[in-house]
C-alpha cells in the first residue's frame, strides 16, 4: 500500500513536472513565433504591388492569306506595375478566399507588323502600341501549407474580371489603331511564400494571368486590324503582398 502510494506520488509529480515544462516550452515557441494568432483571424486585410509582363496572343484572320502588305505579325512582351487592395478569408485551417478591391494595372502592349511594300522612308516593320489602364476584380482561393516557425508556403488559383479604362474601341479616328475591347475575362494560378514579421506579413507571389475572351475589336477596313482574328490577353505578375 505504501509503495503504491508512493508511486502515485512520483506519477503525480512527473505529470506536474511534465505539464509545466511543456506549458514553458510552449510559452517559449510562442514568444518566437511573430504574429501568433494572425492564423486563427477570420479576416484580414492587405496590400499588394505589382510589376506586370504583358502580351498579346494573336490568331490571325483569314483574310491574313490574302493581304498582300502585311507578311506577320508578332506580339511584344512589355512590362507595367499596379497596385491593389486586398480582402482575405479564412475558410479553414488551410483554406483561405481572397478578392481585390480593386487592382489598378497600367499596362502596355506591343504589335509589330511586318510589311511587304512599307512606304518610302519607312522600315519594314511597324509597331504599334496599345496602353490600357485596367480595373480588376480578381477572386481567387489559396491553399496553405503548415507554418514552419515564420514561413509557409501556399498556392492559388480563380478567376479576374477586367475594364479596360483606356479602351480605344470606340474611337472614330483610328487609321492605323487596333481596337480592344474594354472588358476581359481570365483565369489564374500562382505560388506565393508568407514571411511572418513582428508586426506584418509579407508575401512575395508569383502567378499566370490568362485571357479566356477574344478583346479585339475587328475593322474590315483598318489595315492592321483585318488581319487579326482573335487576341487574348496573357500576363505575369509578380507581387508584393503586404498583410496584418
């Protein structure tokens, strides 16, 4: 009786002893860890800039056969910043949904037209720039890796709807132009990384911007816009996300 109460002292004693030192332990891994309950938020918000490279997917027209002037033609890739606002939401332990509200993308793209007859004192290549100032409404859902101390690791994909605020596919004095059309329509998917600071996340993330809708805007009787069938849209965008 003796001995078993005596085991039961020392039991009593290492638990204690055990439940302290792991309450220490833990007190200690939380004093490392910055922002230790950013995790469990079911919302937070952020800000991201933005350093785009864009370009142009061309399907030509078949009236391109025919044109005895234009022999191809070739999209430029060009770069372009942005800014957005961010909204994000916790679904589930590694399920967050995330939208703009909105982005704000100064981009710019190129077509060079190489011609067969160019008019005198001209090169035989044309190009033509097409600036856009577009509005996005990017919805997307992240899938996140565990937190390894202050680091983890998540991928996305969804959807970006965008307005062109700079369309020229209304205007009337478009010689040598090629129209687009002011909306478009696109799918992405990327990889980012989570950095935990004391008081912010930062998150570098890169993705793949893919038009899914044909934004040109065809004229039988433009020169450089005859020969296009389709363009669609096709961007990478490396960001830089700051969180709190």
């Amino acid at each position: 009786m003796k001995l078993f109460k005596s085991r039961v002292v020392v039991f009593s004693v290492l638990f204690c002893g055990c439940l302290l030192a792991g309450r220490r332990a833990s007190a200690q891994l939380r004093d490392f860890l910055n922002l230790p309950d950013h995790d469990t938020k079911r919302y937070y918000l952020g800000i991201g800039f933005m350093y785009t490279s864009s370009h142009l997917q061309v399907t030509p027209h078949p009236q391109f056969l025919q044109s005895d002037s234009v022999l191809y033609v070739t999209p430029g890739n060009n770069g372009g910043f942005g800014v957005s606002g961010m909204f994000t939401f916790r679904l589930a332990e590694h399920f967050e949904f995330r939208f703009a509200f909105p982005e704000f993308i100064f981009a710019n793209n190129t077509l060079a037209y190489h011609v067969k007859y160019p008019p005198a004192g001209e090169t035989p290549i044309a190009t033509k720039q097409i600036q856009s100032l577009l509005l996005g409404f990017p919805a997307q859902v992240k899938f996140l890796s565990d937190r390894i101390n202050n680091f983890r690791v998540y991928m996305l994909g969804g959807i970006n709807y965008r307005y062109d605020l700079a369309s020229n596919s209304s205007a009337r004095k478009a010689q040598n132009l090629v129209k687009l059309l002011p909306s478009d329509m696109s799918v992405e998917a990327g990889v980012g990384f989570q950095i935990y600071f004391p008081v912010f996340i930062l998150s570098p993330e890169l993705k793949i911007s893919e038009g899914i809708k044909n934004i040109h805007s065809r004229d039988p009787n433009l020169q450089y816009s005859n020969v296009i069938d389709k363009l669609k849209s096709r961007m990478i965008v490396f960001s830089l996300i700051f969180e709190g």
